[in-house]
C-alpha cells in the first residue's frame, strides 16, 4: 500500500518512535479516526489477503488474471526486445510471470517492493523459471521518486500496477503517484495499471464482506498486530467490520466499528472510542474507463488501449507517456 504524508506531531511518540508506531497514533487521536491499509499486511494479514483472493466473492483478483492471460501477447508486445519491466509493489509477482513468459527478449525485470523477504522469494522462482531472465529486485516505497538502476537508464520501460492498488488512493494522490511513475518510466514510458470498475453496490459490498467473514479477520487482524507489535490493549472481539459502499465518492469504506464505549492503550497513550464510533482502515475506488482515463490525463499520461472481461468488472489500461 501506499504511504500516506501525514505531517507528524511531534508530541506523540518518544525519539525512539518507528512508522508503524507514528501512523498509528496520528491515525487514532484525530477526531475521525484512521489507520493506513499498508499495515494490513503483516504475515498474517498477507496470508488472509491470500485467501479473500480465492473467495467466490472477490472477483478482482481472478478477474484481472484472466484479462493478462487472455491479452498477454497484447499487452507484453508493447515492449520491445531488450525493454525494461518495472513493477510498482511487485510482492509475489506472480501476475507478472503471465506478461514475462510472452517477452523471451526482455532485457530486465525490475521488482520494487517494501518487503525484503518477498522480492527474496519471487526472484528465486523466476530465476527458476526463467533462467535467463535478468533480475534487478530493489527493497523502497515506490510511492516516493526513486531511481532504477543507472545501467538500465537508456531502454525502454514498461511500467506494471496492478491488483488496482492505486483505487486505495483518493483520487488527487492517486493523480500524484501516477505522476512519480511518469517520473521513474520516462522518456517514452508506458504503464499497465488495473483499475476496479464501477458496478452493482451489492457486488461490490459482498465483495469486501465476504460470508465465511476472512475479510473481517483480515480487517481486524489490524488490532492483533497493533497488541503484538505496539504493546496495545484492544479487545478485538469489542469491534466489528463493517464494509460499505459510498455513492458520493465512488468508494468501498471498511471500517472497524467499536461495540460499547472503551478506552484503549498504546505506548502509554490512551484512544477513547464511543459506542458505535468507527476506524476507517481503507477506501477502495472504483472508476469507469472514461474516469480512469481522466485520472491518467490529469496525470500527463496519455491513454490507449483498454482490456476488460466480457462483465466489465475490471479494467486494463495501457498508458504512455505525453
């Protein structure tokens, strides 16, 4: 997930203070209460996302893997011999390999991840499955301007986003990432990013609320890990999930709703929650192709060529530069 720039205060945590910590605490004491969606994903929280992936709910996943497999020669004959792929929070890379094994000539493979331990694990099986394959694994936030390798500076670059991480952005930061990815690709980059589409409100409610309730462990995994890793005192069992779809905004909300009044400690500070009052842990938008496409524009890219399923759930969208 993308970092959000909050500015800091710095009453909050001692000079020992880590960004786990930080978010945290900024989140908790405002008077809408927050936490950021990138820490969904500690280890248990990665192996609960992996599982929603597989719910007969959740069809982003499935859906957009089935739009590269059917269009992978389309999208990965963009490329030219001796290109450059670049994924933007590549984590297991596993949709990657579907555009790989179309492109024999690819000159690298550049992963960009916050996780060390997952760029370790998936360069190990592409180096298994593509023994040629050149690649360049980089440990960063890819939210903030960052520079490739300086060898690879002079080749061609395909830009790869998809999982529609950047429906987790409001719009205007989404419209400022798409900028950093300008940045990084240019000159003459391209970019492939999966987007949600907009739909029915019920599909896109059971979707985030699935019946077997994985997405609300996944949810709640939030306050374990605020407990193992923060020394906090939340009682898990006094919050709800609650998943909701905002017409305004073109958005999924989840939110963690407390059951009864309840103070809570972390590092020494005391969260007070009202009966009924919610944690917003994480928006998800949703666009048509025309919106989307806007977004890119605002952006300074230019749009091209779209791939969709045959139910317009979901959405490929092929940028490049202006």
């Amino acid at each position: 997930m993308v970092n959000s720039r909050a500015r800091r205060r710095p009453d909050l945590l001692p000079a020992d203070e880590d960004a786990f910590a930080f978010a945290v605490l900024e989140g908790l004491s405002g008077p809408h209460k927050t936490l950021p969606c990138r820490f969904f994903y500690d280890a248990r929280g990665s192996e609960l996302f992996e599982e929603i992936t597989r719910l007969p709910e959740y069809y982003p996943t499935r859906t957009e893997t089935a739009i590269l497999e059917s269009n992978a020669a389309d999208i990965a004959g963009g490329v030219p011999d001796g290109g450059v792929l670049v994924e933007f929070g590549s984590g297991s890379s596993l949709k990657t390999e579907i555009l790989i094994q179309q492109q024999p000539r690819l000159g690298a493979y550049v992963s960009i991840d916050v996780s060390a331990s997952a760029l370790s694990s998936a360069t190990t099986r592409l180096a298994g499955r593509f023994p040629g394959l050149d690649v360049r694994p980089i440990v960063g936030d890819f939210s903030y301007p960052m520079a490739l390798p300086p060898d690879l500076a002079g080749r061609h670059k395909t830009g790869f986003f998809p999982g529609s991480t950047i429906g987790n952005l409001a719009p205007p930061e989404a419209v400022s990432l798409l900028r950093v990815f300008r940045a990084a690709l240019s000159p003459g980059g391209r970019l492939i990013v999966g987007a949600d589409l907009k739909k029915d409100a019920r599909k896109l409610v059971l979707a985030y609320n699935d019946a077997a309730g994985v997405t609300a462990e996944f949810n709640l995994n939030l306050l374990y890990r605020i407990n193992r890793e923060l020394g906090g005192t939340f009682d898990p069992g006094a919050f709800r999930h609650e998943a909701i779809y905002n017409p305004r905004e073109g958005r999924i909300e989840m939110h963690l709703e407390s059951l009864r009044d309840q103070d809570v400690k972390i590092r020494h500070h005391r969260i007070r929650f009202r009966a009924g009052e919610r944690i917003h842990t994480e928006n998800s938008y949703k666009y048509s192709v025309c919106e989307f496409q806007e977004l890119a524009r605002s952006a300074d890219w230019l749009p091209r060529r779209v791939w969709t399923d045959a139910d317009n759930l979901f959405s490929v969208h092929e940028l490049v530069s202006s």
